[in-house]
C-alpha cells in the first residue's frame, strides 16, 4: 500500500486530518484504506510515551504494523507523532523496500494551540503536561531537503486538505527506487524463505520460553543450534526481538546461507551481538 505519514506535535489535528484523508480515499477510489496509530493499536499516549525504553516499543510496534500492512495496492495512514527524523527515515527505508509511494503531511501548529487543544479534550484523552511539554521540545521538524520528508505538505490548522496533490503524490509518483541494503536478491532455494521463517521464529519462541526461568547471566542452549543466548541484565523485549528477526532475516535474504542448517545458529549469533 503506498505510506501516507501523518506528522506534528500533540493535538495538532493528525487523527482529524487522517480521517479526512481515509474518507476521500474510500469515497473517490476503489482502494481499501488502514489507519495505523496509537489509538488504533489500542495504546495509551501517556504509557506509551512515558520513558524512552516505552516509547521505542511504541515506535517498533507501529512500524511492524506498518511493514505488516504495506504493499503496491491500497493505502495505508500512519497516525502518530512521527517527530524524531530517524524514525521517519526508518520508514522511507521500509517503502523502498516494498517498491511503493509514500508522502509526510506535516501538521504544523503552534506550541501553544497544541497545548490549548489537549486541554479541551477529555481527561481520559489529554497527555500530562509534564509529556506534553517534553514531546514539544525533542520534536524535529521534517525539511523537504530531506528525501525521507518528501514529498511534504505542511497543512495549517484551518487549511483545506490538497486531497488531489496528494493523491498524485502517492498514485502517480513513482515509488523511490531500491538499493542494495532494501532489494532482494534471488534466494538460494524455493524452500529457503519458508525455512528462514520458520527457524527464526523457532529460535525466538525458544529464547522467551527459557527467559521465564533464566536469571541474568545465564548461558542456555537454543534447540537446533550449538549456539547459547547470553542473558545479560536485562529482559528481552518481544518487540526488539522481532525487529531483529526482520533485519536479520532482510539481511539473510540478500545473503543466502549455503546451507540451511546455518541459520539458527548465524541468527543466535545475531542476536548475541545485536543485545549485548
């Protein structure tokens, strides 16, 4: 689906503009359309913002929705914050992986009007002050220089909505075209990414089952590898373990093991580098 990003600071209108944005969609074409955000992954703003370690899984779980959904189809919205430009080129990288269109609708208020609207909204609907004030200030502001924040529209809080602009922007625009680090190359073996999925995702669920009676420091055996996991003082988040796997598994794809018996113990490895 081409990637329409939604952009701003809290309570800029992001939800309403996205809602416009998926009403004229299904109204004037025939494409189906999925709004991916905070709301619609049912997450509360204040919980999912209120330390660095929750808002990274905030963002890591609305990226895999967006992987999830996004193909050369439909459309899909992304209606969240989107404020740090890493993050936004995260996303760029994703759509260029998946060949399809993308464009940022910036909606760009003032600290104050922001503040203003958080305030008239149900308490159960109203960030903190304290998170409020401490979005405002780390927010970085997308530049139309930037490939990542481009194509851009910056919509002001009584501006209309250029539907047709960008329409043409994620319809007729071609789809940014893939690098070696996003294309696939030809796999190995017709198998090959069925066994890539399956073992990965064997090698994960068997690093959750023994974390619930590993301590920190504890060297366990992984089935299927001669690799151990090391458990270092930490949990390990299912929301960064399956990021991993899909990096790994990106990578792995370009980079077919000759064997497949590799592959558990090449994304063990992965995995013990990637966590320490």
């Amino acid at each position: 689906m081409p990637l329409i990003v939604m952009c701003g600071y809290p309570c800029s209108g992001k939800t309403r503009r996205a809602g416009e944005l998926k009403e004229y969609f299904e109204q004037n074409t025939d494409r189906k359309v999925d709004v991916v955000g905070d709301g619609a992954l049912g997450m509360d703003k204040n919980s999912a913002y209120a330390d660095s370690q929750s808002e990274k899984n905030t963002r890591g779980a609305l990226k895999a929705e967006v992987e999830r959904k996004v193909n050369k189809d439909d459309i899909v919205i992304l209606d969240s914050l989107n404020y740090i430009k890493g993050y936004r080129y995260e996303l760029y990288c994703l759509i260029k992986h998946a060949q399809t269109p993308y464009c940022l609708v910036y909606c760009l208020t003032s600290a104050e009007v922001s503040s203003t609207w958080n305030t008239n909204r149900d308490a159960s609907e109203q960030y903190t002050q304290e998170i409020l004030d401490a979005l405002l200030l780390r927010f970085e502001s997308p530049d139309s220089r930037n490939r990542w924040d481009s194509p851009l529209f910056t919509i002001l809080k009584d501006d209309t909505l250029p539907f047709e602009a960008i329409s043409d922007a994620i319809f007729k625009r071609k789809a940014p075209p893939p690098n070696q680090s996003t294309q696939s190359q030809p796999l190995s073996s017709t198998n090959f990414l069925y066994e890539l999925d399956k073992i990965t995702q064997d090698v994960l669920m068997a690093i959750l089952n023994a974390q619930k009676t590993s301590v920190p420091g504890d060297l366990v055996s992984v089935p299927g590898t001669t690799e151990k996991i090391s458990f270092f003082n930490m949990s390990f988040n299912m929301a960064e373990l399956r990021k991993l796997r899909r990096q790994f598994i990106s990578y792995t794809k370009m980079h077919p093991a000759e064997n497949n018996g590799q592959i558990s113990n090449m994304f063990v490895q992965y995995l013990n580098k990637s966590l320490c």
